[in-house]
C-alpha cells in the first residue's frame, strides 16, 4: 500500500510521528506491506516553496492509495481544498462522533451518529470576488450530481447502521440551491424504503445535537459549510476534538485526517492527544483492505488499532486534553504495546 504523508503545521508532525510508529507496528504484526512517503505541505511549504501544496509534490499524491494528513494552519484552505476537490474529487467527507469509554468526560453521552458532509462544491468552490472597493461576494453551487452521489454515501451507511437519515439544510432561506439538495437526497432516497428520513434546518440541528436525546441521529447528510460546522460541534460534544478522526473518500482514493486543526497554542509541548490521527491512520487501513482490495489484513490491522486506542483510552490513560498527564510520546507508547 503506497501512503501519502502530509504532516502539516503546529502539532501536525507531533500526532503524526505517532501515527506513524503506531502504523509501522500494525504492519510488521499483520504483515502489511506498506510503502510512505512525505509530501511537505502547509504553511512551512509556503516559507520554502511559496506553494502551500508545491506541485512537485503532486504525482507522489497521484500515486498513492491513500493520503494521511495532519492538520495544516493558516494554508489549510489551500491545501486541503486543492486535495479534496483537486483532480482527487474525494466527494464525501465522513466524520463519526461517538462516546469513548475510560471517563473521558463528554457533553453528551450515548452519541453515535455519522456526518456525512458533501466535500466538492457550495462556497468552498472559492469563487468569492471584491465588486466594488466595499462589497464582496461568494457564489454557492450546488449541483445534482454532487447532490445525488452524497446522498448514496450517506443512504448506503445508514443501512448498514440503525437506517435514519438526517438532511440538514437551510431550505426555508436558500430556496434554490438547499432547495435542490434537499429535493435530491429525498429523491434518491426514494430508493431505499427501509431507510428513515427526516430534515432539520442547520440552526436548529445544532441546537438539537446537544439538547435532543443522541440515538435521534444516525446519519446526518448536508452540505459542505454547514458539515464543517455541525462535525466540529459532534466532535466536541463527544469529548475533546483530539478524539475524532474523518475521512475524505473518492471512487478510488481516499484521504485521512484529524478533524481538529494545528493547534498553535500547544505545538511543541509534546502534549497533543495522537488519537484522532492514530484512529484516522487505522480507518485508512480498514478502508484499504475493505472497499479498495478486499485484503482482510488490512481490516484486521486498521481494527487492531482501534481496539488498542480504546483500551488505551479506557484505561484512563490520558493525555492532558482529558485531564490526564500522558505526554504525546507516553501515549503512543501504550497503544503500540496494545497492539
Ligand atoms: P481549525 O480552524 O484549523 O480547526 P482552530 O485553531 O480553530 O483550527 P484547533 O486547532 O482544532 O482549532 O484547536 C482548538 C482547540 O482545541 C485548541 O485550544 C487546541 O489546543 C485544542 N486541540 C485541538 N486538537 C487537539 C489535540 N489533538 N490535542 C489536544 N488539544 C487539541
């Protein structure tokens, strides 16, 4: 399996040197045969190349299976948009938030839903321009083929879930363009009557992701700003924003990454929480050897991961994030010895 490795700005190459170390453990356990290589992207980019994602680095994005990213600073507009919408076209941006055992303290307990955020157009296009010296614009696309494919993402995962759907929108103000996506996803929805669909307008959904009880969502479908919104929102509501991994899936590439970002205010204290980019490298390699080449060792390293993080977690072993005193390091210690 050929890697990508994108160790980004602040904490980035902290919570990736240990995704790494845990990586290189899950693979001489289980065999893997894994191939990595490092693409400097992000702000340091920028200081050197003057490029925040340098298109030398490009065709060693292109031939990789997978992409493992750590959080970049201030270019991450640039970087991590060019990836996502860039020749990729990783449509679906998947962002989980769950409960973690090991007391680790959470807003809400009993959390397990998916949000399943549409990763391609709406105001990410980045089509914004200055029409006079005092006013600016965005453009917001939404089209029906990006409508539709999210939808079957989204569709897909809830049958194999607890079958609820919940598209977020913000229909009774964007009449046209939330109007469109909210009218696709129902359409295709059509498509599977075992799967329950209501809607929820995005104010009201974060609200209710805090006050409603938790089992009310399962996957929640939505568009690119209003996901980036609300999945900050779950992951905290779940604990600390160190926790939570994401993915960014294409037909045939994917890119993994931490939802949390560069963390400036804690880079170089070796104390950034790893798990969001330990659980985003095990996610990768569950990916890789279940929808890309069926390889069951793979899965088996990607869930031997998991498992090692949650015992970790749950054996109150924790960094300070979660009131614990692990450092970085001592935290990627344990879970290497879990594995
Ligand atoms: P972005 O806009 O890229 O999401 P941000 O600065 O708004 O970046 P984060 O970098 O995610 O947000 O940081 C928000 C807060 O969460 C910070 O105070 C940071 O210390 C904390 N934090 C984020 N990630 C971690 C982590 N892995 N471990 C510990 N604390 C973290």
């Amino acid at each position: 399996m050929r890697i990508a490795v994108i160790e980004g700005d602040g904490i980035g190459p902290e919570v990736t040197k240990s995704a790494i170390e845990v990586l290189k453990m899950a693979a001489s356990k289980y065999g893997l045969n894994i191939d990595i290589a490092y693409v400097e992207a992000g702000d340091n980019a920028v200081r050197k190349y003057g490029e925040a994602l340098p298109s030398r680095y490009w065709p060693i994005i292109e031939g990789a299976d997978a992409i493992l990213k750590g959080p970049v600073g201030e270019s991450a507009g640039d970087v991590v948009v060019k990836l996502r919408r860039g020749g990729l076209d990783l449509y679906a941006n998947i962002r989980p938030a769950r409960n973690y055992p090991g007391g680790v303290k959470a807003v809400r307990d009993g959390v397990d839903l998916v949000i399943v955020r549409e990763n391609t157009e709406d105001v990410y296009v980045r089509a914004e321009y200055m029409i006079n010296d005092d006013t600016a614009v965005a453009l917001r696309v939404i089209t029906r083929r990006a409508s539709e494919r999210i939808a079957r993402v989204a569709l897909n995962m809830a049958r194999a879930r607890r079958r609820r759907v919940t598209i977020v929108h913000k229909a009774n103000v964007l009449t046209v363009s939330d109007g469109l996506f909210r009218s696709v996803v129902r359409n295709v929805a059509r498509e599977y009557p075992e799967v329950l669909i209501n809607e929820m307008y995005i104010d009201a959904a974060v609200m209710d992701l805090v006050r409603r009880p938790p089992q009310d969502f399962d996957v929640i479908v939505t568009t690119n700003l209003y996901g980036d919104i609300l999945s900050d929102l779950a992951a905290y509501v779940t604990g600390s924003i160190g926790l939570a991994p994401s993915a960014n899936v294409g037909d045939n590439k994917a890119l993994f990454e931490p939802i949390h970002g560069a963390a400036f205010d804690i880079a170089g204290k070796g104390i950034a929480n790893p798990t969001a980019m330990i659980l985003s490298a095990a996610w990768m390699l569950r990916w890789y050897g279940g929808e890309r080449t069926g390889n069951n060792n793979y899965v088996a390293a990607g869930g031997a991961v998991e498992d090692a993080v949650i015992n970790t977690l749950s054996q109150g072993i924790h960094t300070p994030d979660l009131g614990g005193n692990y450092t970085t390091e001592s935290f990627t210690t344990e879970v290497i010895k879990r594995i």
